[in-house]
C-alpha cells in the first residue's frame, strides 16, 4: 500500500458517532429500503449493535481517526446509529440540517450534539432545511448525496428520500454542481439512498454504473468521476447488496484508510482490494447486526470537516 500522508478534504480525520442503546429494525421505513431485513426480533438486537458499535470506534481510534462518540438511550429512535442522514459538516464552518422522511427518525435531531460540535469546531452557520418537511420535501444528508468535495459535486439519486427541490437548493447555499440520476436496486426498486451505490474516495471511487437506469447517464458520471484522475473501480448488483458501496474513506495518523464493513470486504475481488489497497488501508469491521436495519458503515459515520478550536 502507498503511504498516503497528504491531507484531502475528501477524507475527514474526525467523526462523529452515535451509539444506540435500543437498537431495532425501523418499521416506518422498510417500505422503500429493500437492504433492510423483516421479521427481525427487535429485542435481540440492541446489545449486539452496542458491541459493533463500541468495536468500530476502538478500531477507528486505533487507527487516529478523531470519535466524537454520544450516547442515544430514547427508545423512540431505532435508527440514531446512523447521524449522517440528519446533519453534515463542511469546511469553512458550516453545518446543514436536513428534512426527514420517516417521522421516528426526526427524533434524532440532537441540540445537545449540534452544542458540543459548536463548542469544540470553530462554526459559522447553522443552516436548516428541516421544516421543509411539512411540505413533504426530504434531503436525508449525505445518505442522499455522495459528495465530491474535491470536485464540487453531489451526487444523488431520485427518490422520494432524494427531493431535487431541495438539493437544489442545498448546492446553491453550499456550493456544490447536483447530479441527479435514476438507479434500481437488485429487487429493480428505485435505491433509497446513494451512498449504498457508491463511494467516492480521493484517488478511486467504488460504484454500481450498471444500476444506472440511463446508460449515458452512467457513462457522463463515470467520466465525471475519472475527470480528476480517479480509478473507477465497477461493483455488482451481488456486491451492492453486500453493502460495498457503503464505504467511507476517512485520514488516519499515517495515512488514509477505507472504513467498510466485513460483510462488504467478503464481497469483493482480489482484484478490486488490490486496486484500493494501492491507494489505502482497508479496515473491515463487523456490523451485521446494524445492516440489518438497511445501513452499514458510511450510514453509521457522519465526517467532520470543521477546525477544531
């Protein structure tokens, strides 16, 4: 593996964390997220993903990545372990606030989390989209969008969790070019959110173009993609399902590595983990209690890109 020293502003050093206590497969939202199981006893899960969880974060540390960890006891919340659909960071001090689609998961919006991030990074704006949501308009953070940070370009598939109204706006506010395009699941359903298709890191991107709907759609954003130099490395249907595009790259004290879930890294090719080894450090941690609920490891991390003070 080269040693990637250089800082990008693709891979955060810090993260923030939410730890759930009453764990439990989301009702409200298994209509539209066909990665997520059914018929799960729920009261058998919420130690188990307090483990995977714990475990992620000692193994994130060990590595240098920065965990602001919190604790979620409100057993009105199955999904707390995923903040990245509520709130994201960005640099030169900003947050943004998102509209929710399932009305549990609105709970998770957190004061006292958005008190800490202020108090710790430096912090310019808030901004928040969130009462966009009584007007049926949802954008569910950076489980809607992947985003390009180097480029200047988010990523989004259309769905009813994907409002191009509202990313719209969002890019104009934050500076960023929208794609939107259409893409299908493995059970031919629309995908509910784009980051289990893809993950763009700062030397390759992992994505599914053949779930594209239009084959010129795929080809002008694996263009878009490659346009800095990325390799595009291509998954399956088969790989997709197995969460391999749920992967976040993330800087680590030497050098960047690609946090992905075990159930991900099995999926693979040899081909496909030599190719991102020669760009960074794969670090495969167990969550199969958590993917479960139809999220895995990018779901669980939300990325800080502010300064510290």
């Amino acid at each position: 593996m080269k040693q990637k020293k250089i800082k990008s502003i693709q891979a955060p050093s810090s993260v923030v964390m939410v730890r759930p206590h009453n764990f439990r497969v989301n009702p409200e939202t298994e209509n539209d997220n066909s990665f997520q199981i059914k018929g799960i006893k729920n009261q058998i899960l919420s130690k188990d993903a307090y483990i995977e969880v714990t475990n992620v974060v000692e193994a994130l540390k060990e590595k240098g990545v920065k965990v602001n960890l919190f604790e979620d006891t409100d057993n009105k919340t199955p999904d707390s372990v995923f903040p990245n659909n509520w709130f994201s960071t960005h640099a030169g001090g900003h947050i943004c606030i998102y509209p929710i689609k399932a009305e549990n998961r609105r709970h998770e919006r957190r004061p006292d989390i958005l008190e800490f991030i202020k108090h710790k990074y430096r912090v310019q704006d808030i901004i928040d989209y969130s009462g966009l949501e009584f007007d049926g308009l949802y954008l569910e953070g950076t489980g809607a969008m992947v985003l390009d940070h180097l480029e200047r370009v988010a990523y989004a598939i259309r769905s009813d969790r994907t409002n191009p109204i509202v990313l719209e706006r969002f890019c104009t506010q934050f500076n960023f070019e929208p794609m939107v395009f259409d893409a299908q699941d493995h059970h031919r359903k629309s995908i509910y959110h784009t980051n289990v298709l893809m993950c763009i890191a700062t030397e390759f991107a992992l994505i599914s173009l053949d779930m594209i709907i239009d084959s010129n759609r795929s080809k002008e954003i694996c263009n878009r993609l490659s346009s800095p130099g990325r390799e595009i490395i291509n998954l399956t249907k088969h790989q997709i399902a197995s969460f391999a595009g749920n992967a976040i790259e993330l800087q680590g004290s030497n050098h960047r590595i690609l946090a992905i879930s075990s159930t991900a890294y099995k999926a693979l090719t040899q081909k496909q983990i030599k190719a991102i080894e020669s760009y960074v450090e794969i670090l495969p941690m167990t969550v199969d209690t958590i993917e479960m609920a139809g999220g895995s490891i990018r779901c669980m991390i939300a990325g800080n890109h502010l300064i510290e003070r």
